[in-house]
C-alpha cells in the first residue's frame, strides 16, 4: 500500500452511519455514566502536575485502565526530560494503540497532567476528557476486539484506534512557545521520524486520519464551535453536530435544549493554543473539541467535581462513543 494510496484512503474515509434504531440502541446501552464518575474519573481527581506523585498516581490508574480491558491493547510510554522555568523535569506521554500493526490511526487525545496551581484539580481540564476517552474504549470493548486484526473492508489498508494522553500540556509559569504543550511538541518530532514498522518508506505520524483532541469537557453548557481546519476535518465535526441533533430530537440526551445545542457549527476563526498545534503544524487533520468561550472555572479551584455537570456529561459520552463507533464501523463487528 503506497504513501499516495494511504492518502486517498485518508481522505476519504467515510463513516458508516447507524440507523435510528441502532443509534438509539447504541446509546441507551452506554447511557449510564456512574461506573465512569466512580471508577475512572475520580481517581484522577487530584493535582498532577508533572513531575511529581500525583501526576504518576493518575499514570499508573491510566495505563491500569487499559491493561485491564479485553481487547489487548499495546500502551507505550514516550518518556523524556525537558527544562521548564522551574528545572528539568521528566514527562511521560502514554500512547495506546488497539492494533500497531495498522497503517492508519483515528486518534483521540488529552492532557492528563494539571497545572500547577496550589490545590489546582483540573476536573475539565482534563480530567474529564480522560475518563470520556477510557470509558468509550470500556463500553465499547468487545467490537474493538473482534476488529482488532481484521483489515478493513473493500480493500482499504487496515484501520486502528489509538488513544493518547499528553503529559505537561500545562505551561509552568507564562504560557510560551517552550512552556506548554511540553508532551505534544515531543511526541509529534518522534512520530514524524520513526518510520512505520510495516512501511519503512512512511513515519507513524502519517498514519493518522485525525486526531480528536478533547479538552474542558464537564462544565454545564459548553459550546463547542468550528474551527475550520484545512483536511477533511470539519465534516467529522459536522458528523458530531448531526449525532447531536438526532439524538437530542429522538430525547436521548439528559437536560439538553435546541437552544444551546454543543455543536453550534459556528466558525472559529482565531486560534487556541494547545496540543494538537505540533501536529497541525505537520499536515496531521485536527478535530479540537474545546469549549470556546472556556469554562468560568477555568484555572480556578472551582475546577472540580462539584462544578461538573453530570448530564453534559453523559451527553458527550453517548455523542463521541457514537462518532468513534461510525468512524470505525463497528456495526459490522461481533460482540
């Protein structure tokens, strides 16, 4: 399968959309969030900034929370030492990937560490992410293992899921050019230097589709706009408008109303800093999903989980599980 080939098929990926009634079944069978809440957001409901026994804490309860889960997944640490206003300090990228033999990627990505603030929690930014990301690959266990080594249909190169949590996305002091987004900026040089172990004559980061980067998540009302990236990003944000709205009109989704639907489809034209910039700087298709305007309890010690919104919550849990079962076309898989 040649670059030019990988490419195509790159772009024009198209989701196998549910039916209503498979839709509806879909999320009915992941609507209930409380095993999520308890035994995968909380524990990572502490400070973490990098460097130090929280940040390793919420590392380990990660990488355990993956190790755990049937389908088998390979989970690689990236770690390095880089000098921020405070020293070096060692970070620790955790990259997981469903099947590594695959030469293309849908890629969903957050941060876990906090910033360093004194009692600084992080519950949006981003704990909660986190928990979305380990609790959509949890519900949806059994389909990505029965696809786990099976090559796509009607000949296209085989199709993957990976998950990545960024380490020191937080800026120490002043957010700078080299203070923030220390884990990102590491991991997008590795990944455009080392070639596929299935195709030496590509890097591994030619193989993602997109990367779907979550970040303040939680808070009650977001509003999450189009960023208008160049690729063929913007119509999997479109697809997500339209999951919303099919849910929301079917009543699936808790405490939601027309008037402020997540996925406004309004553009964004001004730029937010945050991890997916190395990437998009590299041609990798970006799908930022972000609140703009941020959560009022952004980098405040309200940032916790008496701030969260339990229902928005639930919501975007049954909205990206949706999306991330089309992308991959888990319809077809065994469960």
């Amino acid at each position: 399968m040649n670059e030019y080939r990988i490419l195509v098929f790159q772009n024009n990926h198209k989701l196998r959309k549910l039916t209503e009634s498979k839709l509806e079944k879909l999320v009915k069978d992941v609507a209930n969030i409380d095993d999520m809440w308890e035994k995968l957001l909380r524990p990572m409901l502490k400070e973490r900034v990098p460097g130090t026994p929280g940040n390793q804490m919420v590392r380990q309860h990660i990488v355990q929370q993956l190790n755990n889960l049937k389908a088998g997944w390979t989970v690689d640490e990236d770690r390095f030492t880089d000098s921020t206003p405070y020293g070096d300090v060692e970070f620790v990228n955790i990259i997981a990937t469903l099947n590594p033999q695959a030469k293309r990627h849908l890629t969903l990505a957050c941060h876990y560490d906090s910033k360093k603030l004194k009692g600084f929690i992080g519950a949006t930014d981003s704990a909660v992410p986190c928990a979305l990301m380990l609790n959509i690959v949890k519900n949806l266990d059994s389909q990505l293992g029965s696809i786990k080594n099976k090559v796509s249909m009607c000949d296209e190169p085989d199709l993957t899921l990976q998950l990545i949590f960024f380490d020191g996305e937080e800026a120490f002091r002043d957010w700078t050019s080299t203070d923030s987004i220390y884990g990102a900026r590491h991991l997008a040089r590795q990944l455009e230097e080392k070639p596929h172990e299935q195709d030496p004559s590509r890097k591994m980061l030619d193989g993602m589709d997109v990367m779907v980067l979550l970040d303040l998540l939680g808070a009650k009302n977001p509003t999450f706009p189009n960023f208008q990236f160049r690729g063929s990003a913007e119509k999997w944000y479109n697809r997500l408008k339209d999951i919303e709205k099919s849910l929301h009109a079917k009543k699936l989704l808790d405490e939601h109303y027309s008037s402020n639907q997540y996925f406004t489809g309004r553009q964004y034209n001004g730029r937010i800093e945050d991890d997916h910039i190395p990437f998009l700087e590299r041609g990798v298709n970006i799908l930022h999903v972000i609140s703009a305007p941020f959560p009022p309890q952004w980098h405040r010690s309200t940032d916790d989980e008496a701030h969260l919104d339990k229902p928005t919550t639930a919501n975007l849990n049954k909205i990206l599980t949706a999306f991330v079962y089309e992308y991959l076309h888990l319809a077809s898989a065994r469960k």
